[in-house]
C-alpha cells in the first residue's frame, strides 16, 4: 500500500481525485461540515499535514491541501511515506513546525535527472512554510500534467 491507511482519497463524477481526512471532519445539526481545529485530533495524519495545522495557527486550508498533496505526490513517486526516518510524533512536529523543514530530497524520483529536478521544485513549493508562499492546486495539476507531456514527448520521438 503506497497511502497512509488514515488519508481517504475520493474521486468525484469528473473523475478528479479528491483528499480526505474524515477523522477531522464533524457533521455540525446533520446540515453541514465543520472542521476541528485542533490538530491533535484524530484524524490529522501528522507525516501530511501542513506546519500551520501542526502548530494548531489555523484549521483546514487550501494551503494546508496543496501542502498535503504535496506529501501525497512524494510518496507516489519514492514508496515511502514522508519523513520515513523519523520515528516519533514530537520529533516530527519539531522538525515541520519549528525547524521548518521539509522531507530530504531522494536520489532519484525515478524520472529523467531534468523532470526529477521540475519534480522536486514543484515539491519544495508546495512546502513552502508559509501558507500564501504555496502553489495554487491548479498550478501543482498543470506542472504534473506538463511533466507528463514531456515524458509523452520523448516516447513518442523513440518511436
């Protein structure tokens, strides 16, 4: 399994994947959906979520998504789950919320050293410490789909 068993990813009717973490989402009078903004709350899948959700800043954004799609990005492409090296919860939050670090660039993202390179920009963007620093989701989409235009390119010239 290359997902956290805590992270739902849905697709909608358009066939367009969507994130989830229902552990975090409370059904407010059975009419609407409200968010925790605690982020020890079950549910926040802690090797995912966004510095400001970690550090309890804010709830739910956006920003917060692309960050975790981001992560989810990662994983896809290396098999592990981010910051797979470290072991413990506190040191983890340590190194996101307080050190402002993100996960290790890999040897290889198993692309071409050119795409591998777009790949991991896009990435570190996406991590970005500051939520308004982070990439649109549309931005992320559209520089993944050019990555794989590329790759369509260049099969398509070895034909």
């Amino acid at each position: 399994m290359l997902l956290d068993p805590k992270l739902n990813i849905l697709v909608d009717h358009h066939c367009r994947p969507k994130l989830a973490d229902f552990g975090s989402a409370l059904l407010e009078e059975y009419l609407s959906l409200r968010f925790t903004g605690n982020s020890r709350k079950p549910g926040l899948t802690l090797r995912w979520a966004a510095p400001e959700l970690i550090a309890n800043e804010t709830g739910p954004s956006k920003p917060a998504d692309v960050y975790a799609l981001g992560m989810t990005i990662l994983e896809i492409f290396t098999r592990s789950v981010p910051f797979a090296d470290v072991k413990r919860d506190i040191a983890l939050c340590h190194i996101v919320a307080f050190q402002k670090k993100h996960p290790t660039r890999p040897e290889a993202l198993h692309l071409d050293k050119f795409k591998d390179d777009r790949l991991w920009s896009l990435l570190v963007g996406s991590w970005a410490y500051e939520p308004q620093d982070r990439p649109l989701a549309i931005e992320v989409y559209e520089k993944v789909w050019s990555l794989h235009l590329l790759s369509t390119e260049r099969s398509l010239r070895h034909l």
